[in-house]
C-alpha cells in the first residue's frame, strides 16, 4: 500500500520564518499601541506608523482542543528610555497557557499574575517559557536586533487587554547604560 506522506509547514529556527501557504501576518505599528509607554511625549514623538512588532500564524482549525502557532518579530528599540515590547494579554480563558520558544534575539518576557505580582525570564535562542494559566505575559527587546519567539496556544483562549488597561507592574528601561526593571507606582 502507498501511504502518502503529508508535508507539514516549517518554521526557520534562525529567523522564525514559516514556510507554508496562507500565513496570517499582523503587524503592530507605534500608533496602536496608545498609553502602553511611559514617556507620552517620546511615544508622540516616534511617527505613528513606526512598526514595532509583527506576528506570523499558521492557519489552524478553531474549537476546544485545537492549537495556534505563531511567532512573534519584536523590533529592537526604544520609546524614551522604555524598550520596544508587545502590548501584551491575559486570556479571555484565564486557565489557559501558552509556551513561548526564543528563536534570535535577547530580551525578558514578562510575567504577571491576576494578584499584580510580576516577574521576568530572560529570552534568548532556545529558551523555553511555560506560561501558566491566570498569567500575562509581554515581550520586551533589550537587544540590538530583532527577537523572535514561537508560540503556541489554544485556539480557545482568547485575548483579554481590557484587564491590564492599568499596564503591568513592570517597566524595562534604559537607565546609566544598564537595562534596569522598575516598580510602576499604582500599575
Ligand atoms: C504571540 C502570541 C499571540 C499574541 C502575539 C502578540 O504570538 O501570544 O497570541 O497575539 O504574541 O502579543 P499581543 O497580543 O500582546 O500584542
Ligand atoms: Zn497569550
């Protein structure tokens, strides 16, 4: 019997690039991201079509069960002193996690909890990030050049920014030539 084999889609470990038909390509430019930096006057400064970050996605079938695939170019760069990050989520589907992979690039991903207690892990090729349940997560590029990262999550769980309209307990900036994470008074 002939079993055919299926060609799966890939994804370029160097770059985070896919390969496959129908990649779904989002891109996040300055302008989107209103009240996400601190320094308001440097963010009106930066011309609001600045791209900051762009997200590539396998398509997937939807429902329970069923997984997304999807990698992230997060720009190197800085709004004042405030590094370039994504926007970053709580799921809809408190419960639900996510894995993030570094493919290039260095930088944190940050991590909070539905208490407000915050944390960072460093990202950089092969680390691997087990996002738990009930816990939002933002990346920030501390390097010089663009950092990917794959991700996969479930279909079902939904993006909720509404909750951190507050920000995050966390700012990453930088300060005398040193990359330093700051408390944020009142979120
Ligand atoms: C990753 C995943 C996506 C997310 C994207 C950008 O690819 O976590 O679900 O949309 O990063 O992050 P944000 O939605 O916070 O802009
Ligand atoms: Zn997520």
């Amino acid at each position: 019997m002939n079993i055919p084999v299926i060609m799966p889609p890939g994804v370029a470990f160097q770059n985070g690039h896919f390969t496959a038909e129908n990649i779904i390509n989002k891109t996040t430019h300055s302008g989107d991201l209103v009240g996400v930096f601190h320094d308001e006057a440097a963010w009106l400064a930066l011309p609001a079509n600045t791209p900051i970050y762009q997200v590539e996605m396998l398509q997937s079938a939807q429902g329970e069960g069923e997984l997304f695939v999807g990698t992230t170019h997060l720009n190197p760069g800085r709004v004042g002193d405030e590094f370039y990050m994504t926007r970053g989520h709580f799921h809809q589907r408190r419960e639900q996690g996510e894995v993030y992979i570094g493919l290039r690039g260095t930088g944190l991903l940050l991590l909070q909890d539905e208490q407000g207690k915050a944390r960072l892990e460093q990202v950089s090729t092969g680390s691997v990030h087990i996002i738990p349940g009930a816990t939002a997560h933002r990346l920030i590029n501390t390097g010089s050049e663009v950092l990917s990262t794959l991700a996969v999550w479930p279909t079902i769980a939904g993006h909720d920014y509404a909750a951190l309209a507050q920000g995050f307990a966390l700012r990453v900036v930088l300060q005398d030539d040193k990359i330093q994470a700051k408390e944020v008074q009142n979120g």
